[in-house]
C-alpha cells in the first residue's frame, strides 16, 4: 500500500511551515510534510546569535556556491539556505521587514489580482504578534513574533543620529509599507530565541493526527497522470526511492533554487534544456529558472574607538562565557538580539528613485565576510545592498541526480542602473560615517579603505567584495498567462499542469524592497487560504452533481 495524503508539502521551510499548520487546521485534510534535511534539534538554531555557527554547518545548510559571475570579476558565490526544520528562518538574520506598499502594488499591476498591499496587509496582520503599539497596520495575535530590540547600543544611537543628519528622518516603524527612515530593527525573537517558521508555526500543529512531517527524505520529481498531478517520488535517508500520492494537490516550498529544480526535474521548465538532460517534457515552461533576482550587499567595515563591539565581547573566553550567562539566565544581552540591529532605507539615486533604492543594515560586529570569524580589532559594519536590482540571474540543472546542485548564475552589476545604485550606496555610507556622532567612534576604514576614491575604485571595491545578502527570489515567478516566462498563476498555481502549487520565494516577480523572510510567510499565508478555499469549492460542487 501507498501511502496517501490529501496533500504534500515539498520543503518545511518559512513557506512548508506555515502550509502545514494551516492545511491541518480545520482538521477536514491529511497533509504530508516533507524536508531534505534533520530537524530544528542544534541549540545554535535557536540562540539568535548563532547564524555564525549555522552559517557554513553543512548539515544544517545546503551551502550552494554560484558559478563564475562575469560581471564579478570572475567570483563564484557562497549562498547558504537552510536545509532543517524552519529551512532558511532557522539560520537567517532575524529581521522583520514586509517591504514597501509599492512592492506589492507592483505585484497588482503586472496583472497579478489580489496581490497588491491593500491584499496583502490582511495577511501580514495575522502573520505576526508585533509588540509595537496597536494599529491599522499592525497584528497583535499571530504566530511569528516581531520583537522590537530591547536593549540601545551607543554605536547603533550614533548611525541612527548620523544618518538623521544625513537626512534620513527617525522612523520607529519599518512595516507600515513606508519605510523611509532610520531607526532599531525589530526581530523574528520571542523570549531571547529564535522565532523560525518551525517554531512559530510548526511545533503547535505537531501533535494533531492529520499532519505527518517526515525530515532527511529528499523529493526526486512531481509524478503525473494525464498532466495531473498524482503524488511525488522521494527517498530516504538510505537513499531508497518510493512514492507517495496525493488526493488534492503537491505544493512545492522548496525555496527559491530548489522548487525550480524539482520542476525542472519533473518536466516542467525549458523545454530545449530539459530535452538536453534527457527529462521528458510534462510542460515547456521557460520561465522555470529564470528571473532570478538577489540583494547584493555591500559592507564597509571600520575600526572602532572603543572596545564596545561583539568583536571584543566574543574575543576572550571570559568575555564569551560573560555574555553566555547572560543569555542562559537572562535571555538577554548580544546573543539575545542577532548581529544587525540598527537599519535604514534611504535614497542612493533621489533623482531616479521614487522610494527608497537602498537599505542599510548596520551591525556592531565585524568579519572578512558575513558569518565568518570575527576580526581581532573592535569593528563594525555598515552594509548596504540596492532594493530593487535590475539584473537577472539564472539557473539550470547540472545534472538529473536531485541531490546534485543547480549551476547558480546571479549576473550581479549586470546593468548600469544597478552599478550606479552601488557606487553611489556607497558613497552615502560614507557620508554617515564621517558625520557626528558616528564619526568620533570611528578610527579608520578598514574596508574598502579611503584610498579607494574614484567612482572605478569603488566599483571594482564591489565587484570584488560584494556578496549575497541571501535572498533570491524570482525563478518561478507568479503572472498572467499571456506572459510567457510566467511560470505560476495568481492562485500560484503551476500553469499547464493540474493539482500543483509553489509557494514560496520562487513566485515573487520582483523582489521585494527589503528582506524576504517575512514575505514569504505572508505569501504561505495567502495561499493557505486560497487552497482552502478551492478545496470547499470543489466540494460544493462534487455535491450539487
Ligand atoms: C543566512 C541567511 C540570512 C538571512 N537573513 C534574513 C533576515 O535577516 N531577514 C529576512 O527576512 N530574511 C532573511 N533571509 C532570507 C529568508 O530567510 C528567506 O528568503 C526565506 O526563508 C525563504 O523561504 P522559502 O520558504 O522560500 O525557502 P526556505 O526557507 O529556504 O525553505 C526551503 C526548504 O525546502 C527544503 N528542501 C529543498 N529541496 C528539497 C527537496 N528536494 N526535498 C525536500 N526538501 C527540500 C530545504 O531544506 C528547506 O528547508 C536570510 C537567508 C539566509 C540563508
């Protein structure tokens, strides 16, 4: 006997948790949940300052590395994405932001019905129990925690004071859909942990009967009937391949490198590729692994004057053990809040742009690169990426195995908007750091260093130290069906296929203005309720026959 859901979820990530409580919920569906990697179980998942030590874990984290990127000078990309329960929201930086209105009213525009921000903040307020005070825009019940950042660090209050001086007005709010300001982040925290999708909304739905969550099983490919879709081939930690079947529907959240390659793999993509791999063709669907889009961050780090950085708080092992005991009974202190905490959104072309173009994560540590061992003198980071990049990137299968990698193309710089945005991102991080009363707390640039003048210095500065900030999106993108790349409807449902989904950060047609944690559980949200309602449809109409 197969076993048989009503339906199947394809990754437990920001998305796959949220669908799995949401689907079982009412308690009417039998849903299978299923993740390539182990569960949430390493303590450093949760104690928000661990994103270090899950940062390069290849247990916990699928650590794709990119193909050479031409317009990189050659470099080839870390990107990590995370591979337990939480995917991703287990080892990700923490930061609550929705985006902009204009994100999302772009999403409407482009034809996609009932995805402007007026649809969306309904989905955004029941996501979230945000400690801000009550408000139009605000949840107060929901499962995910927005935590404002309890305690002021002297360095955070000098950017936020500097960047006011450099006209970027005090915000306290960053999710109203207005996000131009300064300000302290709030965070995905509740209680000094952190608040992944699996533990927000995972762990309450676990013990009910309807939900089975298998972990360390791999999804091959989608299996169709007819091009519909019937169940998923999968295997287990041995490496055993089986199938399980599907009464309703198969929702691919396997996040944005990896929905694409369980399509592709199932015979959904370009077909003159998939022919070249020796897949057979379900669909021909070019836009399968394209459209890829990534916030490119930028990060200028400084010497500091004093010794009051995470640097020297985690340099000695007194000072480590100092402010683990802190944590352990307090749930306070630097491990309690994660390495970014003051941010910005501002403008880097003010001419050009018509909301904000660039957003700022300052952080009061420092490190070659971003999760990496921190530096021996007392530094900080002020890291700047471009909100809404135009370059596109790419991906493609190197090989049928599904446990093999896809070959990662970012195109990164690829444009001259985009190379503009950068140097000119730069030189405004430059002008908060020399303006009081950040200035006085900085000794030095260590990166990329004042000698770097020219707007060509700085550019090859960003093309030879600019990295991922982790949040590609965009390679099965959500459009009208005229639009030939569009590779989902407005109901994220795959388009030339019956009974398949994805849900996850694949869908965005453009990246959204910020991070993308939290959209991505406003998008499960949204589509949990579209499933739902499908399913009652359906059954109303099997009882009227
Ligand atoms: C290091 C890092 C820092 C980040 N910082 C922030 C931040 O501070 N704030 C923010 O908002 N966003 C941040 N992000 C981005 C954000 O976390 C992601 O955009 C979001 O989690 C993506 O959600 P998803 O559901 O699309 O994919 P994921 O959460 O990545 O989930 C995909 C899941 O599918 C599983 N999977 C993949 N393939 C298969 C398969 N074949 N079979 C079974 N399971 C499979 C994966 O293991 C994973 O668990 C960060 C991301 C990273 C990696």
């Amino acid at each position: 006997m197969q076993e048989t859901y009503d339906y199947i979820i394809v990754g437990a990530g920001s998305a796959g948790c949220v669908l799995a409580n949401r689907l079982t919920e009412n308690g009417k569906y039998s849903v299978c949940l299923i993740e390539a990697g182990p569960a949430d179980k390493n303590i450093w998942i949760h104690i928000p300052i661990g994103y270090g030590k899950t940062m390069f874990n290849k247990k916990l984290n699928w650590g794709f590395e990119t193909q050479a990127d031409p317009h990189m000078n050659q470099r080839q990309f870390y990107w990590p994405r995370g591979k337990t329960l939480g995917g991703s929201s287990s080892i990700n930086g923490l930061i609550y932001i929705r985006g902009q209105k204009e994100d999302y009213d772009r999403w409407g525009a482009l034809g996609n019905e009932g995805w402007s921000w007026e649809d969306c903040l309904p989905y955004f307020r029941k996501l979230e129990s945000n400690d801000l005070p009550e408000a139009d825009t605000r949840g107060k019940h929901g499962p995910l925690s927005a935590t404002s950042i309890p305690a002021k660090h002297e360095l955070v209050d000098a950017f936020i004071h500097a960047a006011q001086k450099e006209h970027i007005p005090y915000i306290k709010d960053f999710n109203t859909g207005n996000q131009h300001g300064v300000g302290y982040y709030q965070l995905t925290t509740k209680n000094g942990l952190r608040q992944s999708t699996a533990v927000a909304y995972l762990n309450p739905a676990r013990q009910r009967m309807n939900l089975t969550i298998k972990t360390e099983h791999l999804v091959h490919r989608v299996l169709f009937k007819n091009k519909k879709v019937v169940g998923i081939e999968l295997s287990n930690k041995g490496g055993e391949p089986f199938v399980i079947r599907a009464n309703h529907e198969v929702i691919l959240s396997a996040g944005a490198i990896q929905s694409p390659q369980v399509l592709m793999l199932s015979g959904i993509g370009p077909a003159d590729h998939l022919q070249a791999m020796g897949i057979p063709v379900q669909q021909h669907a070019p836009g399968v692994g394209q459209n890829l889009q990534d916030h490119l961050q930028l990060r200028l780090i400084y010497e500091v004057a004093k010794p009051i950085t995470n640097n020297d708080q985690l340099r000695t092992v007194w000072s480590k053990s100092k402010i683990g005991l802190q944590w352990l009974f307090t749930r306070s202190g630097p491990l309690a809040i994660g390495i970014n905490q003051g941010g910005a959104f501002a403008y880097a072309l003010p001419k050009e742009a018509k909301t904000p173009d660039v957003q700022f994560h300052f952080g009061t540590l420092s490190a070659d690169q971003a999760g990496g061992q921190v530096h021996e003198f007392s530094g900080c980071t002020i890291s700047v990426c471009q909100l809404r990049p135009e370059s596109r990137g790419y991906m493609h299968l190197q090989s049928t195995n599904p446990a093999q990698p896809m070959a990662i193309q970012p195109n990164y710089l690829s444009t001259d908007l985009d190379r503009r945005t950068a140097v000119a991102s730069i030189r405004l991080a430059r002008r908060i750091a020399s303006t009081q009363p950040l200035a006085d707390l900085l000794v030095k640039e260590y990166r990329p260093g004042l000698d770097q003048q020219s707007d060509e210095e700085i550019l090859e500065f960003c093309r030879n130290y600019g990295a991922t900030i982790f949040h590609p999106a965009g390679t099965a993108k959500m459009g009208v069906e005229s639009d030939e790349m569009a590779v989902v409807d407005e109901q994220l449902r795959v388009y030339g296929v019956e009974g398949l989904r994805v849900v996850d950060a694949s869908i965005m047609p453009t990246l959204v203005s910020g991070n993308t944690n939290v959209p991505v559980v406003m998008i499960a949200e949204k589509a949990a309720d579209m499933i739902l309602q499908h399913q009652k449809t359906q059954s109303k109409n099997v009882a009227l026959t």
